[in-house]
C-alpha cells in the first residue's frame, strides 16, 4: 500500500532522500484523494507483455487511458540521465492526467497542497498506480536506489508537456479547472465542520439527527447509540442540498454516475455522522453495502481500501446487490455500526 508524508523542507539533503520531519507527519490516502490524486495496487506481472489484462485493463477501459509507453529511469538507460533527473524535480503541471503504473523499481511523486503550501511525498513501488490530475503542481525523482520502470499511461496520443509553476502554468485552463475543483472540495470539508446535531434521549438511547448537512428523509435518526454502540442508518453521497456527490449533471441534462466518488462521499459522510459523539472511521465495527450494480465493485473496492488499508484494523464488511436505492442517480448507500468511545450510554 503506498505510503505518503509531509516533506521536510527544511531538510537541505539529496532529493532522494525521504526527508521526512521529526516527528513523522503521514498523509492518509483520502487526503491524497481529495487532492484529486488517484492510486489503485495492481499485480504487476505480466503486465508489460500485456498491458490490457486484469485489473490495469478494467482501469483503462473505465477511464479511457488507449495509449501507453514504458519508460525507465536509471543512469545506465535513460540518455541524459542527469539532465532529465533535474526537469523531473522542477515543481510543474501538465494539461492532462499525469498516469504512473510501476513495474519495477521505486521512486518519489512529491505534489502541492494549494491548502497549505506544503509538499507530500508520494512513494511509490512495483504495483503502484497513480495517476495526478491536470493542473496539480507536482515533481518526482528516483530514490537512493536510482531505478524505476513505469508504464505512462495516456487517453490519447502520447504526449509529454510539463509547465514549469509561473505565470503560463496559472493561465492555463488545466490550472483554472483543478483550482475551482480544490475550492469545492475546501468548501465541502469546511461545511463538514460546520455540520450541527440535535441530540434526544429515550428508551433506545440517543439519536443525534443532522440538523445542517442532507437531513433524514423519513422519521428515523441518522445515529443511534445504545449499549456502547453507535447504528448509523443507511448514508448515501447525498448533499445538504439534494444533489450528489458523484453525480454530475451533463449539458444533456443526463447525469454521469460515478461509483467511486460516491464511496468516498459515504465513507465522509459517515465520518462526519460519527464525529458528532467523537468517534471517527477507526471506531467502524461492521458496514453493511448496498450496491445497485456489481460492475462497480473493483471500483468501490479500489476506494475503500483507501480509507482502511489494513484489513487487520477495519471493519468487517458485507456487500450486497439491490435492484435501486432512493434515488436514480445513487449507486452505492452503507449501513453500519461502531464502537461508542464514550462508553456505554
């Protein structure tokens, strides 16, 4: 699984290096995704020979990627070793996806978080597939191990175009896009934080009911806690305002369904459910999946094991097919239960 952190700046050593800070800050995989980098972890193997088999070929068709080439950077194989190395580490965007596929070797994307300023340091190895959105700053270089192959991967005719960061990179509409993308997703986190509850207690203990964020749709509760468990009721990408995350509308006026996205949309929304008592992802004992179509299940899986990559650790899982959800453009809703770290209530 791969590993990212904040990059110590401070740290004036080779680039190849980890440079991590003292204490070491780690960088979550949903974090990297809400950056709009992706990662999936692919079985390499024979995939050079045949780069349209398994897994890389269902990710190729779902997004389109007709074209590749393999590419491997090392002094001995790659001409003007030095020369590249230095280009690769200048901070730059590009006008299309950046898609990285390691078949063998190691290395370092380092991309910007325009939140904060910051670097993280992306390190990548043999099964690793990343791919940065257009318009994201970002650099690479090898690590001390000085040897990475990697298949580039592209939606059409392979191209190769990086703006150094300056006043052409901001002008591009690449940039423009990704920046009203980060803002959105900003904003989204920030309501998050803002979401507020109302508390009751009866009987069957306490329910908390959303009172900012999508309300209920009937007269349920969206948590309920009981015995030093918490019941969080079936939670879909839905939005304050009735639209869903991972569901674009089209200028057609069809929507464009997104299964992925609106995983991580469920797992936020219940993250922020489970805030309201403390608790958090890590608290999740058992969820429950309803998923309207089991095309989507490598995609959402790809997702969920984001946010819980240790299988040790995370909850137990069911998944089951329906035949629809409560509205048309929902694909996937979850159900689940966690443990209360208040204690028993």
């Amino acid at each position: 699984m791969v590993q990212a952190w904040i990059y110590n700046e401070e740290d004036q050593s080779d680039q190849r290096e980890a440079h991590h800070l003292t204490p070491d800050e780690p960088v979550p995989l949903p974090v990297l995704r809400s950056l709009g980098v992706l990662y999936w972890r692919i079985d390499p193997s024979g995939c050079a020979e045949d780069p349209h088999k398994g897994r890389l070929g269902d990710i190729r068709k779902q997004r389109h990627y007709k074209n590749h080439d393999i590419i491997t950077v090392s002094p001995d194989k790659l001409p003007n070793y030095e020369e590249k190395i230095r280009s690769f580490f200048e901070e730059h965007l590009h006008e299309d996806e950046e898609i990285r596929f390691v078949l063998e070797g190691t290395g370092y994307f380092d991309v910007r978080s325009d939140r904060n300023q910051r670097w993280i340091r992306i390190a990548v190895e043999s099964g690793d597939m990343v791919v940065l959105p257009a318009g994201l700053y970002h650099r690479f270089t090898l690590d001390t191990k000085n040897y990475i192959v990697a298949m580039r991967l592209f939606q059409d005719a392979p191209k190769w175009e990086a703006i150094n960061r300056g006043d052409k990179a901001e002008s591009t509409d690449a940039r423009k896009q990704y920046l009203e993308f980060n803002t959105k997703v900003t904003a989204e986190e920030d309501a998050a934080k803002q979401v507020t509850s109302k508390k009751v207690e009866s009987v069957n203990g306490e329910s908390f009911t959303l009172q900012s964020g999508a309300r209920s749709l009937a007269n349920y509760p969206h948590m309920r806690a009981y015995g030093g468990l918490l019941y969080i009721s079936g939670i879909s990408s839905r939005r304050a305002d009735n639209t869903h995350r991972g569901a674009e509308k089209q200028a057609d006026g069809s929507f464009k369904l997104d299964a992925a996205e609106q995983t991580a949309a469920v797992l936020d929304n219940i993250s922020v459910i489970l805030g309201r008592v403390g608790a958090s992802l890590r608290d999740l004992l058992d969820i429950t999946v309803f998923l309207v179509d089991m095309s989507d299940y490598a995609a959402i899986n790809d997702v969920y094991n984001s946010y819980f990559p240790n299988p040790a650790e995370g909850p137990t899982r069911t998944t089951v097919a329906v035949k629809q959800l409560p509205h048309p453009n929902l694909r996937i809703e979850m159900k689940c239960v966690a443990r209360d770290p208040r204690g028993s209530k």
